[in-house]
C-alpha cells in the first residue's frame, strides 16, 4: 500500500471514498459519472481483479469481463513472480531478505484489494518479524485495510495489538500516529469525546497523511470539540491554538462556524453550517385546513453540513451531530439567561418564534435542555440543577455501588 511513501494520502483510501460517494444518494448523477470514471480508472491501474468483483456484485459499477480476466490474468503473473522471490529467499538469502519479499506480497494483496488474503499474508509476515516497530508497521498496514472496508472488528482488535507492543517498546512517532488512527475510529464509531481528546493531543506531531491530510484532520478535530468541550476548554484548545488558526481558514465555513458559536453570533452559526428552518403545513384531507404546523430542519449545500453529509466516517452519526450541536448552541445562549422571551431567542437565531416553540420543546423532553417553556407569557424559564445537589447524588449512587460490590466480596470470603 502506498500509504507511506510520504505526505500523501493512500490512493486505497480515496478510492474507497470514491466509492462511498459513488453509493450516496445526495450526489448528482453528473457527479457520480466522474466518480465513476475515477474508480474505474484507479480499479484498473491497480489490477484490482478482487475489489472489481465486490464493486460488480454491489453494483456499483458494470461488468466487463474482458477487463477483469486481463486483471486476473496479471494478478496471477505477480503472484507468481512473489512466490519465486520467496522461494529464492529462503534458499539463497537471509531472514531480512525473507521478510521483505513476504512483506513485498502482502501489500501486493492489499494494492489489489483482496482483503482475505492481505491478511493472511500479514500475519505470515508477522512471524517473520522480531523488530517491534516493523510490527507496528504491520499493525498499521491491517489497520489502513481495516479503514478502506470500513470494518470496525478489525480495526478494534488491530488497536488493541499495537498498544500491547507498544508495552515492549516502540518510537514516539509510531504511538502518535497511533493517536490518529484511534481518533478516527472513535469518531466513526461515535465517541466524540475520546476522539476529541486523541486528535487535539496529535494536532502538534501529525504524521498520518495515509489517512487524510492536514486539512481534514483539523476539520474532523473541530467538529469533535464543539460538542465534547466546555466554553473554557474550546477557547483554550481549538479556538486560540496556533496549529487549528494556521489551517482552518482554508475549510470553507470551518472558521466562521467555530468563531461565531464561541462568539454567540448564532445567526452566524447556522448560516456557517449551513442550516435553517421552514414549514410544512399539512392539509386535513377532509376539510382542506391545515392542521399540523410543523417546522423541520433543511441544508444548505454550501454549510458544513453538506461536507459531513459527504464524509464516508460521519456520514452515519449525521442526525445524531446535528442534534448535539443544537444542544450545545441552546444551552449556551440560555446560559446567560434565568428567563428570556421565545421571542428574543428567535430573533437571535433568525429563526421564528414558532420553530423556537417546537424545536425546545423536543430537546426539553428528551432531557438534553433544563428549561421550560411559558407559553401563555412567550417566556423561557432556565432550571439548570443545583452543582452540590447532582455532587451528593452522584456520591450517593458511587456509596451504594461500592457497598454492594463489598457485600458481594464479603460473601466470597466467608466461604
């Protein structure tokens, strides 16, 4: 895999991007026939006879059979070619030179996109390896596998391998790569709050360009901070942070997002993102009057929204950061307040005094804001919970946890 050979990104992980893209239905058809071209063409430079079959059986693309038996047909010619050089190795050469021609076909399995067998070659190789950190690069190797079929098991117990290696030994540069790597799947897999604290701590020493470049990486580690970090933190680590200010200016809408929620611009903000509300009215089928007024959230293409919708690792957890950046932008803006009119609130965020009604009273039900609404008064009234009082809750619920857990202790002694 040519996933490091220097500051570029693995041209397996834009191809399986590509493909994400190619599967999204918010793409334009135009779009997708230049998507589709890439593919193809990056498919075939490649000689990926297996990843062909698997986009043919997906239908993602059309089957032509000339093209897969000539990929096939070259496959098996290096396969062979390997083999030799193995062979020739272990008769003629040292346990170096042994490694590195199995090494050699196992990135040619992953160039290829056999997955199966990439690993299994992978861990032969593995037992041909004593220095840790070739290791790790193995580890790494399964891992940018793990990442291009989106496989989550693999990536889970590759990680888990490389932090007990890294308990024999191993560089710096490796474990903050390996910060990267875990960040990232964090964040596909919906911990925002880890996934926050691996990529705020990598900002510094990021190396992992097989990944994504720089650019992504500071737009994956502000959306992951707006909802994992306090006021005060967000200031401190995302906000004012040399490496972030250096870059974010060059992600559309990145840095007018971020600044104008620190900023309480919430107008801003929801342009910047790339969001606002409308109404639909539906019409009673028997008298023709509307009796339903609902207000719904729509996008805007040019706003953040369009780029996380198109992201192949938050494109699942859309829905769910969308209603967690709300949380964050209400909480804060009802922060400062013991009650404020709904119509105050509206005006501050463009929107109308209707939408204000419906969209609180959804978060206010579900917990996630502690207000309530006077809708006789057009008045929102703030109930934030007592600091000390959720203190001697939460120490009350620790006590009767550990007391149990000694009761159980006490009855393994006493037999």
């Amino acid at each position: 895999m040519d996933a490091q050979d220097g500051n570029q990104q693995s041209q397996q992980l834009i191809l399986g991007h590509n493909v994400f893209l190619l599967k999204h239905p918010d793409v334009p058809d135009i779009e997708k026939v230049r998507l589709k071209d890439e593919v193809l063409n990056s498919v075939k430079s490649n000689e990926m006879a297996p990843y062909y079959e698997t986009l043919v059986a997906d239908k993602v693309v059309e089957l032509d059979q000339n093209v897969l038996d000539a990929m096939r047909a070259k496959n098996e010619e290096e396969i062979k070619k390997l083999d030799e050089k193995i062979a020739d190795a272990e008769e003629n050469l040292g346990e170096s030179e042994v490694r590195e021609a199995h090494l050699a076909k196992s990135l040619y399995y992953i160039r290829i996109g056999d997955k199966e067998k990439a690993l299994e070659q992978l861990k032969l190789t593995e037992t041909k390896t004593v220095a840790v950190g070739q290791k790790m690069d193995l580890v790494f190797y399964t891992l940018q596998i793990g990442f291009f079929y989106v496989d989550f098991d693999l990536i889970s117990k590759s990680i888990d391998k490389a932090k007990n290696l890294f308990e024999e030994g191993g560089d710096w540069e490796r474990k903050n790569r390996l910060k990267v790597y875990e960040g990232l799947y964090c964040m596909a897999t919906r911990n925002f709050k880890k996934a926050t604290d691996l990529f705020l701590g990598s900002i510094s020493t990021f190396t992992t360009y097989e990944l994504f470049p720089y650019e992504t990486f500071i737009f994956y580690s502000v959306l992951t901070s707006i909802i994992s970090l306090d006021r005060v933190s967000l200031k401190q680590k995302v906000v004012d942070a040399p490496e972030i200010l250096t870059v974010i200016r060059k992600i559309p809408n990145l840095s007018e997002f971020l600044n104008a929620l620190y900023d309480c611009q919430y107008k801003s903000f929801f342009l910047a993102f790339g969001m606002y509300s409308y109404r639909i009215i539906t019409l009673n089928p028997i008298s023709k009057t509307s009796f339903i007024d609902q207000f719904v959230w729509n996008y805007i293409s040019a706003g953040l929204t369009e780029q996380i919708k198109l992201d192949r690792y938050l494109h699942p957890h859309f829905r769910f950061y969308m209603r967690e950046v709300r949380t964050v932008v209400y909480s804060q803006f009802l922060e400062s307040y013991k009650s404020v009119t709904i119509e105050a609130m509206a005006k501050a965020f463009g929107v109308t005094v209707e939408f204000i009604d419906l969209e609180l009273s959804r978060f206010i039900a579900a917990g996630k804001l502690h207000c309530k609404i006077d809708k006789v008064a057009g008045v929102l009234e703030t109930n934030r919970p007592d600091a000390n009082n959720a203190l001697y809750q939460a120490t009350i619920k620790q006590g009767d946890f550990l007391l149990n857990r000694i009761q159980k202790l006490s009855r393994v002694i006493d037999l």
